[in-house]
C-alpha cells in the first residue's frame, strides 16, 4: 500500500461532478477521482477547518463510530473496476487493535480519514493504473484564520 495525501480539491459550482486529487505523500504519482458536490464540499470544509452549527452526515458518522468505542485507523483504496474505485475503513477499538473493514465509496473514506486525521493509501496496483502525476501542488496548506 502507497500512503497518500489529499493534493487538491477541485470544484466547479454548478456541476454535478466535482474532482479530488490524491497523491503519493513521499513521491510525485497522484491520480484524480471524480466524486459528488456533497462530498467535495465536505472534504474542502474539513481540509479548511470550516466548522458548521450542527453536524453533518461525515460528522456524523465519526461521531457515532467513536461514541461506540471505534477510531478509523486508516483508508484504503483497494480497487479499481469499470472505472469505479473501491475503498475501505479499517477501524480499531480504543486500544488501537483493528476490529473491522467496512466498503466505502472512495468520496465519503477521504471525508472521514480528513476528520478523523488518519492515513490514507492506496494498493500500488491501482496506483500504477490511473496515475497521472499531474495531481497539482503540495498537500493543502493549514486551515486559513478568520
């Protein structure tokens, strides 16, 4: 597995698909996903620190899996078929043991490894499948102060 960092996010008002770019976090392969406006609007509220009154769906979910004792240990991008990437939450319980692997869309793992601040990676073999190494700049710098 080849650890990754979120290079960009990529939105365009409007439209119904919106980009993330993911690349190697010590290399220069990166490679594009297309993902939902929901789910790019999550990911650039957390890359950013924008904090809302009440929580949303992501928000949600990593609360409700650590008020029942699980942390996401990492993210996985496992596969790639027919175009459509295939990823996985691997948890843990409080004492960092791995308790599950739970299917995930790629889109709403990077939401919930951005909240929870856990690695990401991807399977080497998907990497080599759909790397562009265009996947633009250096991971987001920190969240901008009001």
């Amino acid at each position: 597995m080849v650890p990754l960092v979120l290079g960009r996010i990529v939105i365009r008002e409007g439209a119904d698909q919106q980009y993330i770019f993911l690349k190697e976090r010590d290399g220069q392969r990166g490679f594009p996903i297309v993902i939902g406006s929901q789910e790019a609007h999550e990911i650039r509220r957390v890359a950013t620190g924008i904090q809302t009154e009440r929580p949303l769906t992501h928000q949600l979910a990593h609360d409700a899996m650590r008020a029942l004792g699980a942390d996401i240990q990492r993210v996985e991008i496992v596969d790639l078929k027919n175009n459509t990437f295939y990823a996985r939450l691997i948890l843990q319980n409080k004492k960092g043991e791995p308790i599950a692997a739970v299917d995930a869309r790629p889109s709403d793992a990077v939401a919930l490894a951005l909240r929870a601040g856990c690695p990401m990676q991807v399977a080497e073999f998907v990497l080599e499948g759909v790397r562009t190494d265009n996947s633009g700049p250096d991971p987001l710098p920190p969240p901008e102060q009001p």
